[in-house]
C-alpha cells in the first residue's frame, strides 16, 4: 500500500516512521510512504504557495495552483477543471481538515482496502476551497481541536491504516484485535511481575481459567467503556 502526502514540510514525516512497525513494514515492501514538497510545483522565483485571502481577514490561504499541479503530476491525472468530472484517479485523494468527517477505525478499515491513499496537508488558515471542489474526493477531521497543520493528522491516518495491512502487524495481534467489540475499550493489560509496589495482578487472571478470564476480561471492557463513554475500541 502507498501512501502520498502533499506538504509544505516533507521533512515532518521522516523520524515519526523510522522506528518500530512501520519502519519494518516499509522495508518488507507491505507500505511505502512519499511526501512530496508542495513548493516544489509552485511558480516564481520564490516558489510562494500562500497568499492573502479574497474579502480580507486574518492569516494566510494556501494556493490552489501548486496544490493541484503538485497532486496531478505525482498521481499521474489530467488536469481538474471547473464544471468537469473529477479525472479518474488510483486511490482517493483526501484533505485533512477540521471540516471533515469524524476519523474512527471504520474509516480506516475503509481506507486500507486502496492500493494508494493521497493526503492533502493544509496550513494556515487552510487550502484554497476549490482544492476541496475540484481535488479531493473525502475530507477526514481526527478530532475536535486545532492543529498548527494537517501534518500531524496525516502520520495518525497512516499509522491506524497501515496496520490493517496484512502482514504489518505480528501474527499475534490480529488475535487481539479479533476481541475487541465494536463500541467498547478494551480490558486492562498485565505482565510481570505480579507484585510491583503493592499492586497486584487481579487473581484471576493468574488462575489458569480461562473461562473465568474472558468473563472478567469483557466485564472489564464494559466498565472501561461506560465510564469512558468510548466510542471504539482500544486495539493499539
């Protein structure tokens, strides 16, 4: 599975993916990831990829133009026009914007089903709004707060989704996850030692029934849930 990012700061994505699962996922060839310097399409000698909004107010807009010839050239696609179909592309093109819908693990799934996933980082005060008209297919927001970019929200997209690639993650974990129910948290975890500064490991689970463990264990989620009012669940 490939993923493109388009940014004006490629250089974010470099450490966030070098270590752990996904720094071997992308050397046995199951993911690749490309960012790709926005400013790299943009014209002029100063290679400017914002400017002053039309009808005044604060902040900087991220241009259309190198947004658009940067995503067509790298994806291989006819150039977009106004009142045209979207030109067919090889996997959906998605914006990272406070706009968009709820990111949840449905929506990852979904995505892990493409081949090549695009993402669209905005910056400032955001992208030009005929990026979204004529560009982008999905729009993805991963919660109700304010990033300084679409960067950061771009490495959560591909870190939940790049686990659901088969062979990501070890053979162990898809058993895991095959536990958790839609809707909850999961049950709380244990390793040694069983006695660490006067908390102890839950009896039952030290007592070798299994039946009695999965009981306490989805008695557990229940709880976790209900009193975190969860809407997924936990399955890192």
């Amino acid at each position: 599975m490939r993923f493109d990012v388009f940014t004006l700061f490629p250089g974010m994505f470099e450490s966030p993916f070098a270590d752990s699962i996904i720094r071997r996922a992308v050397e046995a060839g199951l993911i690749e990831i490309a960012a790709h310097n926005v400013r790299d399409w943009a014209e002029g000698r100063h290679r400017i990829t914002d400017d002053y909004a039309f009808g005044g107010g604060g902040g900087m807009v991220m241009k259309p133009d190198p947004i658009f010839a940067a995503v067509e050239s790298v994806l291989g696609i006819g150039p977009a026009k106004a009142g045209e179909a979207k030109p067919a592309r090889p996997g959906p093109v998605i914006l990272l914007s406070a706009a968009g819908r709820p990111f949840t693990h449905a929506v990852a799934k979904e995505l892990s089903a493409h081949a090549r996933v695009s993402l669209i980082c905005g910056h400032y005060e955001g992208v030009d709004e005929r990026v979204r008209d004529g560009l982008c297919d999905d729009e993805i927001s991963i919660g109700d707060f304010v990033l300084t970019g679409g960067e950061l929200a771009a490495m959560v997209v591909i870190d939940a989704v790049a686990r659901l690639v088969p062979g990501v993650l070890p053979e162990f974990a898809p058993l895991v996850e095959s536990h958790a129910t839609p809707g909850t948290l999961e049950y709380p975890h244990y390793t040694r030692p069983a006695q660490f500064r006067g908390w102890n490991v839950p009896e039952v689970l030290l007592s070798g029934d299994h039946a009695r463990i999965a009981r306490w264990r989805a008695a557990q989620s229940r709880l976790r849930s209900a009193h975190r009012g969860a809407a997924l669940p936990s399955i890192w």
